[in-house]
C-alpha cells in the first residue's frame, strides 16, 4: 500500500480556533470557522460535516458526526509568525523558528530611496500600513496622475506594490518588484506582492486577479523530495510563488477559488495513471473575505467548496488522498484585518482509509512527514521528530 494521488487543498485562512500561544500573537478568542458560523445564523456543508469537520469544535449548523468518513484533528503551527508563507512552508516540513520581520511604521527611508533609484521610479505613494483595498481608493488617482506605485505594508512581513495595469503597466509592476524582492532578501523580507488594480469602475478602482507573489526561497522541502522521487508535484493557485516555482513538475496559477478547484479536477484527471502530489491553494477565503473582515463571504466560499466536494471525491481511487487543511486563521469576525493564529484543520480522507479523531497535534509538518511515508519515500533528518497520521488513515493496511 502506498500513495498515488494525493490533493493537499490549502483553504487559506481557515482557522478552527485559538492556538494555544494565541495570546502572544493578541489572537485570544479567533476562531475563523467558528465565529464565521455564528456571524451567519449557521453554516450548511453537508460533504465537510460527513468527513468530520464538525468534530474539531462547536460550530453553528456543523455538527460532530459519530463516524467521521475522514481522519480529522486540529494541528498546531510551530513556526513563528503567522505568514502565508511559514504556513505553507510547514505543511511543506519546514519549521521556522525566527518570525519575518514586520514594519507597521513604514519601511524606512534607506530601503525606499534605495527601491526608487533602482527601479528607476519617480517615487512611491503611501509606505504606511493598509487595507489594500482602502489605499487603492485614497491613492489611486494619485498613481495614475504622478506615475509613482503606491507602496504598503499589513501585520504580514510584506513589501506590496499596487499599481494601475493600464495607465503603469503590469509587466512594469512585475519589473519592479523583482526590483524590490533583490533588495529584500537580506532582511528576511517573507514577500513582495504585486498588486495591479484597474478603473476607476463605478467610482472605485478594483483588484484583478492578476496579483503575483515574490517569495524567500525556501530551504529544501517535500516537493524538492517527491520530485526527486519521481512524483510529479503540480501547483494550482499562489503556490508556485510560494516555493519559487521550485520543486514543481508542472502548475496552474489560477486566481480564485472556482477555477482552482476546477483545476485540480483537472490536474487528478490528467495524472488518473500517475504518482502525482496536487497542493493547492484556495485564495479567496483570505484575499476576499478575512481580510476584508467579510463573515457572509467566507460563509459563501465553504459553501462552494462543499458543494464542489464530490467531484473531487468521487475521482479518488484506493491509493488516494484528499487532505484539506489551513495554512493560518484570518477571522472575519475579528478586530483588524489581519491574520489570527490559530489552529488549522486536518481533515484527511481515503476510500480505503479509515476515519478518527486523532485531536490536537503539534505541527503543520505532519502533513509532510505523512507523505514522505505514504510515498514510500526515506524520511529526511529534518522531518525526523514529526508525528505522521499514516496509521491513524490505514490502521488495517500494511504500509510499505
């Protein structure tokens, strides 16, 4: 027995509740999921309850089933911060133990003279801490006027640069945070992100989805190894940006929910014959809805993921995995607009496997510690003291 497909779905900013250093973050009370339930009279996502989401707390309309079809439990982040990036990294097996840094004040005046000389610019707007959305409205006619990208930051350790795809140019946008990621990496900057907007369109000026993210490069990590190992590894979503397209057979770079789920629909039907590791990234939840502090949003995007569900599903033979998982809160219901650290879903279900309540768990790396055994693949030194769920998913298989 061993693994062929496996589909790791990131719903990014799904959190099922407080972690327990919660309060060195000033998290204390976030629980993504179940504030969302509350804010909206209850939620309905028959799949998800089925598998056994409801059973990792109390959560309106979700209730615990007897007999989760899936192994569920909550895990835990070990790295510090609360970033996209260390999130994902740790599913991935790396742990990091030092926070990127953050500049609520603004980043200071060598770094930007630095970026402007370098990116040949005539200046940037803003440099403060924003809503993305916000700062586009309050300085985008500005932008276009005087040609300078509007430069913000958030809690996150981000360098954005917004910037209007017609009037700038997006290929321009994503020169200069090229630009800004070189002068960056010596700080441990987590990201770069380029931001184009366009309009204004009935007075406001508008996101598109043509939003790129520029990476630190991670250290090596399971897609470097399974590709090694000769699985094809397929990126669907911001995950190619979150690894520096390194490590990856092959990706789709959709920018929204339902064309990532389509595409993973795809990528399963492709690799039908194939070991093949599918990790996706399901954006909207954060981009959209938790940091937009948008609990009927959020409510909406579960219910498309949930009624999406059994395509997915019904594709999956013996020897595959569905694992959907969290990679940080983003609590639509609390105070800021910024990320929450809380505990993450593990819901893992096979059709040969068998579902449990494994509770609470140290870390996102037992993701990673799970498929290096499930692939039969030799366990680096570096996912030596994870915890893997192998045998809480096939208890009456023999492995290997």
């Amino acid at each position: 027995m061993s693994f062929k497909r496996v589909v790791v779905l990131v719903a990014d900013g799904l959190g099922v509740g407080a972690a327990p250093d919660a309060n060195a973050y000033g998290d204390n009370g976030s629980n993504t999921l179940g504030n969302t339930a509350h804010a909206v009279g209850g939620l309905r996502l028959p799949q998800l309850e089925k598998l056994g989401l409801g059973c990792l707390g109390k959560f309106d309309g979700l209730p615990a089933v007897a007999h989760p079809l899936a192994v569920v439990g909550r895990l835990a982040e070990k790295s510090a911060g609360k970033d996209t990036v260390t999130g994902h990294w740790e599913i991935a097996g790396l742990v990091t133990d030092k926070a990127f840094p953050v500049y609520p004040d603004g980043f200071p005046a060598s770094l930007v003279d630095a970026f402007v000389k370098a990116a040949d610019l005539p200046g940037v707007l803003g440099n403060y801490a924003a809503s993305g959305t916000q700062i586009i409205q309050d300085l985008g006619a500005e932008h276009v006027r005087t040609g300078k990208p509007i430069l913000y930051t958030s809690a996150d350790s981000v360098f954005q640069l917004a910037a209007h795809e017609e009037s700038f140019g997006l290929e321009r946008l994503y020169k200069i945070c090229e630009v800004a990621r070189t002068l960056t990496k010596p700080l441990q900057l987590g990201r770069v992100i380029a931001r184009p907007f366009v309009g204004p369109v009935n007075g406001k000026y508008v996101r598109t989805e043509h939003r790129r993210d520029y990476a630190l490069e991670p250290p090596p990590n399971c897609l470097d190894w399974l590709q090694a190992a000769g699985v094809k590894t397929v990126s669907v979503g911001k995950i190619d940006d979150i690894f520096c397209h390194r490590g990856l057979s092959e990706g789709n770079h959709t920018g929204n929910n339902h064309d990532s789920l389509r595409a993973t629909s795809d990528f399963l039907e492709k690799y039908r014959n194939d070991k093949a590791f599918i990790f996706v990234n399901l954006v909207d939840f954060d981009m959209l809805y938790g940091h937009r502090r948008d609990p009927k949003g959020f409510a909406k995007a579960l219910v498309e993921l949930d009624e999406y569900l059994p395509k997915i599903l019904s594709a999956l033979g013996p020897q595959d995995l569905l694992l959907i998982t969290g990679d940080h809160g983003c609590d639509p219901t609390y105070r800021g607009s910024d990320h929450t650290r809380e505990y993450v879903p593990l819901v893992a279900y096979s059709p040969s496997g068998k579902g449990q309540l494994i509770g609470d768990r140290q870390s996102f790396g037992e993701i990673a510690r799970t498929l290096m055994e499930g692939y039969e693949i030799p366990v680096p030194a570096v996912l030596s003291k994870q915890e893997s769920f192998l045998k809480n998913l096939y208890p009456e298989v023999r492995l290997g």
